[in-house]
C-alpha cells in the first residue's frame, strides 16, 4: 500500500486536528503544535501540555501521527541509503577522473576521503604533556602509592617518560 492509500484509509480530522498532527511532523512538541493548531494564547503551560497529550491521543489523530511518524523514518532510511552510497560513486569518479589525468595527489585524497565516508579510519590523537603541575602530580602519586601506580597514572595523562635515576 502507498503513501496515498494509507492516507485514504485513515479517519478523519478536524482542521485543528489536522494542523496539529502536521506541526507535530514538522517536528514541533506536541505543546507548540497545539498552541499553533488551537487558541491557546490564554492557557497556562501546564494546561496546553496536557490538553496537547489527550489530543494526540485520540485514536483518529493517533493514527495520523502513527503515519507520519514512519513517513519519517522511510525519508530518512532512503535519504541516509542514497547519501552514502551517492557518495561513493561521486568519490569513485573523481579518483578514477584523476587517476586518468595523471594526478595522483587528488586520487590519493579521493581514496581517503572514501575511506572515511566508509568508516575505514580512525583518528588517533596524542597528547604529550610535560608540564610542572603533571609532573608534580605524579611525584606525589608515586611517593605516595609507589612506582606502578605512577606510571599507570602517566600513562592516562598520556605522558612519556623518561626514567631519571638518582643516587641517594
């Protein structure tokens, strides 16, 4: 069943209710798209999120919700499967674009980038801190609690140490 037959099997709305089913897909709370769908200038807050909740679930407005709701998700299932894949032919032309030019450096970039758009990289960062306070913190962790929890604690600031032997 398409779009529109589903629709001509639904009951049938007021036109505030149907207002408010159309604010609520347009992703509007369903208080705001019961202020735009009802005179509700003059209601308390508390007033207009209850009386938003009892409409939307009334069972011919439920329905109509229910629909749009997967509407929604279908765009978005096609829109994200097209992307991607719209994507990578995109990338695999241009590689194969430059690749004929002789211009390997844009090929190379096309390659990564869709390497990337694939999930086939990861960014690693290191961080290498050698300030005072670091380095006094983890003296203290180690008068304190000893060589090996010194260096577990290096390692989660992400320092590299050096070793430093002393005679006493």
């Amino acid at each position: 069943m398409d779009e529109k037959d589903e629709k001509d099997e639904l009951p049938q709305l007021t036109d505030k209710q149907y207002n408010f089913v159309m604010g609520i897909s347009k992703g509007l709370s369903k208080s705001e798209a019961y202020r735009q769908a009802y005179n509700a200038k003059k209601m308390k807050p508390e007033t207009v999120h209850c009386k938003a909740s009892i409409e939307a679930s009334k069972g011919n407005v439920r329905q109509w919700l229910e629909l749009a709701k997967r509407e929604a998700i279908n765009k978005l299932t096609d829109e994200t499967g097209y992307t991607l894949s719209a994507h990578i032919e995109e990338l695999n032309s241009i590689i194969e674009a430059a690749k004929a030019s002789g211009s390997y450096g844009p090929a190379l970039n096309g390659v990564i980038a869709k390497g990337k758009a694939c999930n086939h990289y990861t960014e690693h960062k290191q961080i290498n801190v050698s300030n005072s306070t670091d380095l006094t913190l983890l003296a203290k962790i180690e008068a304190l609690l000893g060589p090996d929890f010194k260096d577990q604690a290096a390692k989660r600031l992400c320092h590299e140490l050096e070793e430093h032997h002393t005679e006493h």
